[in-house]
C-alpha cells in the first residue's frame, strides 16, 4: 500500500504544501526551540506526504475521463486503472480518519483553517462543487496550497500572517494553477472542462499569469526593502514573459522547471527567516 501510495502523491509537488508548511512555521516562530515542538514534526509528516496522497487520490479518482489521454499521465505521473480505484479509495478514507483525529487535538483557529484546506482539497475535484471546471474558481481555490502555511503559522502564533502576505500568496498560487493548466488545454477541452486557459484561451491566460506574478514581485521586492536576493522572485513572471515573446518555446516543457524554481526560492526564503530570527534574538 505504501509504494501505491508514493506513486499517487505526485512527488515533485510535495514541496508545494510541504514546503509552505515550513515557511509558514518559521515566519511565526520565536526561537529555533519552536522547531522541536512534537506537533511541528506531526505536521510535517502530514503536509509532506499524507495531504499529497489525499489531494491527488482525489484527482485521480474524478478526473478518469480527463486524464485517460493526457501523456504527462505516462511520463511524469501515475495513471490510476480501474482495477486500482478500490485501494484508492480505501486510502483516501484512511487519511480522512487521520485528519479527523488530529482535528481533535487543534485549537479552533487550527481546526477552520485545517477543515478549510481538506474542502478545498476534496471539491477542487470531487463533485458537485469541483471547482476545476469552474472559470475563475479554479485558481482562486488552489488557495489550498496556501492553507498548510497559514495552518503552521497558527499552530506558532494562534494568529493569521499579516493581510499582504495572505494577498501576495493568493496571486502566486494563482498564477501556479493557471500556467500548469495552460499545457493541458487540448485534454480539457476534449474532455468538456473549461478551465481558466480554456475559457480564456492560452495567450490571455499567460498574460494573466504575468500580471499575477508581477504584482507578488512587487510585493515580495517592497516587504523585503529591496534586497538584492528579493529580485529573484522575478524569476517567477519570466516564465510566462519567455513564453508570449518567443513562439518556439514549448511550455510542456518549461512547465516541469517551475518545481525546482519553488523548491530553490523556498528554501532560501526559509533560510533567509530562520537567520533573521536568530539574529533578532541575539540583539533581544
């Protein structure tokens, strides 16, 4: 079941609840001790691998029709065969169970917040809301990578981030969502879902993704007061830019750098919190 469940979670993506679980943690954190907390490391655990299981057995499980010609299903992902949809299913109830009984050891804010990423999670695909196949919502509700980063702040602080870093987050994930959707355009269209790139065609939907990732540069650029390793946010908006300047660039392919990109910017962002935390208590 374990390996089953390796092949579903889509590894290269850990990173995106993972990694925000960790950022997250550590732009609320007071002292390295926080890092030792037994819940931080339970969490880890979940975010890291646990929420991944969940987020694209879910997918797999709806998204049959979409999925059955789509090639990337062959060569970077697992396609899930009908004869696999009962194990599917099993684990997706297994992680339901866990998730519930952490439930029971959250605080209020901790339980919203958790309660809002597994809906956003399960009806991003699921029916009857499946927010996929909805112009506009589909990349407002992958507002569900975010959710593991808010979560970890509360667990630290039993607060929310500042409204501008909540602001900045929605245009980076948004922009995530529509720029992977852009190579999936003729499968979606084929299978009768219309999602942002479909009802707004590829073109217009690079540009939608330039202006979202230029208004979190400037937001990241400004929080940062201009430091120089900040500028390499603009990484980011340089991905659609190529793309709507050079004809001959094929986003299939470009698309599956974005991973490192995330990982790289991440880490230097947690690095770059865990050192200003370090140094602010030395002073205090």
């Amino acid at each position: 079941m374990l390996s089953f469940m390796f092949k579903i979670s889509r590894f290269r993506f850990w990173i995106y609840t993972g990694g925000t679980f960790v950022v997250g943690y550590a732009l609320a954190v007071n002292t390295l001790g926080d890092f030792f907390r037994p819940d931080y490391y339970i969490y880890l655990v979940y975010f890291f691998f646990l929420a991944n299981v969940f987020i694209y057995g879910v997918n797999d499980y709806w998204d049959g029709e979409t999925d059955k010609n789509n090639p990337k299903k062959d060569e970077k992902e697992h396609r899930i065969i009908n004869s696999e949809k009962k194990n599917l299913l099993r684990i997706i109830y297994l992680i339901v169970g866990i998730s519930l009984i952490l439930l029971l050891f959250q605080t209020n804010l901790e339980r919203i917040l958790f309660s809002l990423f597994l809906l956003l999670s399960y009806f991003y695909s699921a029916p009857p809301l499946r927010f996929k196949e909805r112009p506009f919502l589909d990349f407002s509700s992958n507002y569900l990578y975010i959710m593991p980063g808010i979560f970890a702040y509360s667990i630290v602080s039993n607060s929310l981030p500042s409204l501008i870093i909540l602001i900045g987050a929605y245009f980076h994930i948004s922009a995530m969502h529509i720029f992977s959707a852009i190579p999936d355009v003729e499968y979606d269209r084929a299978a009768g879902i219309k999602t942002t790139p479909v009802f707004i065609g590829e073109k217009y939907a690079l540009i939608l993704t330039l202006i979202f990732w230029l208004i979190l540069s400037v937001i990241v650029i400004t929080l940062a007061d201009f430091r120089l390793l900040s500028f390499l946010v603009l990484l980011y908006p340089l991905f659609p830019f190529m793309l709507l300047i050079k004809d001959n660039l094929d986003i299939n392919k470009l698309y599956w750098y974005l991973p490192y990109v995330n990982t790289a910017l991440g880490g230097l962002l947690f690095l770059a919190l865990i050192i200003h935390k370090n140094i602010l208590n030395l002073y205090a």
